[in-house]
C-alpha cells in the first residue's frame, strides 16, 4: 500500500475565530438556571459525590431519619441502571427519584433539571443530589450545587486524594465514611486528611459511620447552618 | 463514556455559537484542556473519530489538542508555581493556594472555517 501524495494545491482562505468558550458552557448554562430556581424557592442542594460502594445510600437513609422531623428533604439519584437506591431511600419515607443514565457514567446539568418539575421545590428545604459513583467525570460537571461533598470511604484506602484531584479540589467538604472499620485497615485519617488539604486547604472534613452512627450529629449540624444561611 | 459526552458538548456548544451555514464551513477546532479536566488527549481523538466516522458531516474538522500544565498563583506574594504532585503550595512563600491560574481549563479557544 502506498501513500497517495496530496496533488491539490492549496485553495480558498483560512478565516480564524479567537473563541475561548468554555467547551462545557451549555451543561454551564442549564446549571446557572438550577441555581437560579433553588435561590428563588431557597432549596438548599447538595452534590454528593464518591466511589461506587462508599455508602452514600447509606448516608441518604441515616440523614433522612435524623432530620425528617425537621425539614423536608428529598433526593435524586444517579445510577447506570436500576431504581434499588430510590427504593432503598423511599423506605426512609421521603421522596426519591431515580435517574437511570442508560451507560452515563455522571450526571449533567440537563438530566437534574428535566427530573425538577417532579419536585415541589417550595416545600423543600434540602434536595440531594446522589451523583453516579465515580470520582472522575462527576467532577467536571457543574449540577447548580450550593455545596459539594464527597464521601471518602475507609476501605478505599487512603491515597484517593492525590489519585483524583479535581475531585477533592472542587469539593467542599469531605466525609471520611465507614470509620467503623478504621480498627481493621490499614487506613490513616491523618494521611487522607493531608493529602485532601495539600489539594485542596478550604476542604472541610467529618468522619462518619452512617451504619453505628458516628459523626452524624455534626453532619446534620452542618447541614442545618448551610440550611439557615440560604434561608436568612 | 465522558469522552463522548464531551464530544457531544463541543458541537453543542459550537452549534449554539454559530450558523449552521459557517458550520458547514468549519474546518480546525483547537481545544485547550488543562491537566486537571480530566481529558485524555488521545482518548478525546478516538471519541471524536468513532462518533463522527467518514462521511459524516464534521468528519473533516481537525480537532487540535493542547494540554496545558496547572499553575497557581499566590495571593500573599504574587509568585507563580507549576504545581507538582499536586500539591497547592507557593514555592516561594510556602502558604496553601488555591487561585488556579492554568489548568483547569476545557476551553474551544480557537476555531478555522475554510471557503
């Protein structure tokens, strides 16, 4: 097989645009309405964000029975397929809905805001948003968050920080999960914690155990601050 | 999977900025990502070529890619670091930043139409 020599000479002009658009700009787009509809109804929402198995249902469930008295609080999950999560939250007896991506390994701007219309944002003071487990893409994508936290699970262990930094750099807060089995890992919270910092110095940090119930007091604290704060 | 999401975003993105008759006369996209986007260059070029195969309409398009280095800049001294192993700390004065100046970026900074 030979290369064909190219014989065509060189024709019409080159006209060049300096763009500089941001190649996300219309996930950003649909974003800055999400944000705008929670100022307007003061729905404070959450991205949650980690690896696949860190808990987050979990964590769904266990704040929902610690706050249901107090507010209302709903959640929208992200998973590739199946509704068991939604299930699984529903049983904490709050609205939940499921968004099946279909293969999506995050979820964008545009797939929040077409599940909102099922909210009754009014009536809503805390909407989650569990996003697809995975600690890459979900950090590019912007979903109109106020706050992003990440949940960083002991049996992950504990060099995840430096492993997938943009994550950990665009969270807010970091929970170190299952801290109940801290005793059988070879986990160190200190490390974890100065690996996230040297990423990222504002990163806030909890250690929780949404199964025995560690730490779940000062989530829910936190939560409730950020609450007061978008509703003064 | 994301790289095809991104793929999508870019000719969305494109699509909303101009007519579809100077679309047709698109002939280089250059992108400028930065090593905290999470692209990978090669994979992005794969995406771009299974998604728009030959004899699609954005098949001749050239897609460039430059990937750029993460940089931050002190808020106390001004000092520009090329961030290492990431850590996000000024060389210079040794305080924790976190003013990204390059490499977060996913940018279409420049675009070529032919006649």
């Amino acid at each position: 097989m030979s290369i064909e020599k190219s014989t065509k000479a060189a024709r019409g002009s080159v006209q060049c645009e300096n763009t500089n658009i941001n190649l996300l700009k219309a996930n950003d787009y649909v974003a800055d309405i999400i944000r705008n509809e929670m100022a307007k109804t003061k729905t404070l929402l959450i991205n949650i964000t980690s690896s696949a198995g860190s808990g987050k249902t979990t964590l769904m469930q266990k704040t929902a029975e610690k706050l249901k008295d107090k507010l209302t609080m709903a959640v929208m999950v992200g998973d590739l397929e199946t509704e068991r999560d939604a299930e699984r939250i529903r049983e904490s007896g709050i609205q939940a809905l499921q968004i099946v991506t279909g293969g999506i390994c995050h979820l964008e701007a545009q797939m929040v805001h077409q599940v909102l219309p099922e909210y009754n944002l009014e009536d809503i003071d805390l909407l989650f948003i569990e996003n697809v487990g995975n600690l890459v893409c979900p950090a590019s994508f912007d979903l109109g968050e106020d706050y992003r936290v990440t949940l960083m699970a002991t049996t992950e262990g504990d060099d995840k920080p430096k492993k997938y930094p943009r994550m950990f750099l665009t969270s807010d807060m970091m929970l170190v999960s299952k801290s109940d089995l801290l005793p059988y890992l070879p986990f160190s919270v200190d490390a974890v914690i100065k690996d996230a910092r040297e990423v990222n110095h504002e990163l806030e940090v909890l250690q929780i155990s949404a199964l025995k119930g560690e730490g779940i007091d000062a989530w829910c604290d936190w939560l409730l601050n950020k609450i007061k704060e978008k509703q003064a | 999977m994301h790289e095809t999401s991104i793929v999508n975003s870019i000719i969305k993105t494109l699509e909303l900025e101009f007519e579809e008759e100077k679309l047709d006369k698109m002939s280089a996209i250059y992108l400028k990502v930065g090593k905290l986007s999470n692209i990978e260059p090669r994979l992005l070029h794969n995406a771009y070529t299974a998604k728009y195969p030959c004899g699609t309409k954005f098949h001749s398009i050239k897609l460039h890619i430059e990937s750029t280095e993460i940089q931050i800049q002190c808020e106390v001294c001004n000092h520009i670091t090329s961030v290492i192993n990431y850590r996000f700390l000024c060389e210079k004065c040794d305080r924790p930043s976190k003013n990204l100046i390059q490499g977060e970026e996913m940018l279409i900074h420049k675009v070529e139409f032919e006649d």
